[in-house]
C-alpha cells in the first residue's frame, strides 16, 4: 500500500514537470520493417524542432540481436517508409533530398550513396516492391499507379534516373 501511495505522487510530481521542451524532446518510432532474413530492423524516426516549426525523419536500422542502431539517412532531408527488397540486400525509402518532391531512393547495405531511382515531379506518395525484386510499384500524388521495371536495383547500380517524361 505505501508503494503504491508512493508510486503515484511520484507520477503526479512528473506530470508537473512535463511541458513544452520535454513534448519536443519526444522522438516517434514509425514504419518498422523487417529484413527478409529476419536478421534487421530498419525504422523511421521522427523528432520535433522547435526552432524550425518542422518534424525531421530519418531512417536507422539495427540488428534483432540488440547493438547500437545505425543511421542511414542525414537530417539534411527528410526519409521515410523504409522497404527491404526481396533479396535483403538493399533499403527503398522515400526521401525528398535534393529539395524535391518524396522520390524513392535505394540504400545499399553494403555501403555507398543513396541512389535515386524516381524523378517524378509530382513525387511519390508510396512504393512497393514487386515478389523478385525487378519491379516497383509506384504510387504517385492523386492515386495514379505506375510500375517501374527491368530490375530496379540494377538500374541504381547504373546510376541511372527513371524519369516520367522518357516513359
């Protein structure tokens, strides 16, 4: 009875000192995915900048063993909707790096720079990848639907752009 008595004038005491700076010191876990191989985990992490008026979200990814997450993504841009291809071997996201419109981007997990795989310039709102991994299915702003193909992430590797206006 006393600990309980004692557990809760220590919440109440807490709630007091939660205000505006500790709201924005909170940082929102979304858009978990996990690795083919079911070794990873890559997530999308969102704060809050109070200077700025923004949310900035970058994409991590760890190992399901535990360890330190690893970054993927700056705080130049904003990353989000992490997506494992087939294969395990790269990350899709959806960035708008380069001041643009949300293009979606391949991370290779064994290093390098993200490579940019769309151009569309109204952006795009979603992807998916096709079962082999040759495909995306894009989801573009106003519900059109667009498929990438002819390997995907052999055209990153090319560091060839898919642009809308040469399809």
């Amino acid at each position: 009875m006393v600990f309980s008595l004692s557990s809760l004038i220590s919440r109440k005491e807490s709630r007091a000192g939660f205000g505006i700076e500790q709201y924005l010191a909170l940082r929102d876990i979304s858009e978990i995915a996990v690795s083919p191989d079911g070794q990873f985990v890559a997530y999308t992490l969102t704060s809050k900048d109070l200077e700025k008026d923004e949310e900035k979200s970058v994409i991590w990814m760890m190992s399901v063993k535990g360890g330190d997450p690893v970054r993927m993504t700056s705080d130049e841009s904003d990353a989000s909707s992490p997506k494992w291809s087939p294969d395990g071997k790269f990350l899709g996201i959806l960035s708008d790096r380069n001041d643009e419109t949300d293009q979606v981007w391949l991370l290779d997990l064994r290093g390098g720079d993200a490579q940019q795989l769309t151009k569309l310039p109204q952006g795009i709102d979603s992807f998916e990848w096709s079962p082999d991994g040759a495909e995306l299915v894009l989801r573009r702003r106003g519900d059109e639907y667009l498929i990438v193909g002819s390997g995907a992430c052999r055209l990153a590797q090319r560091q060839r752009v898919y642009n809308a206006r040469q399809a």
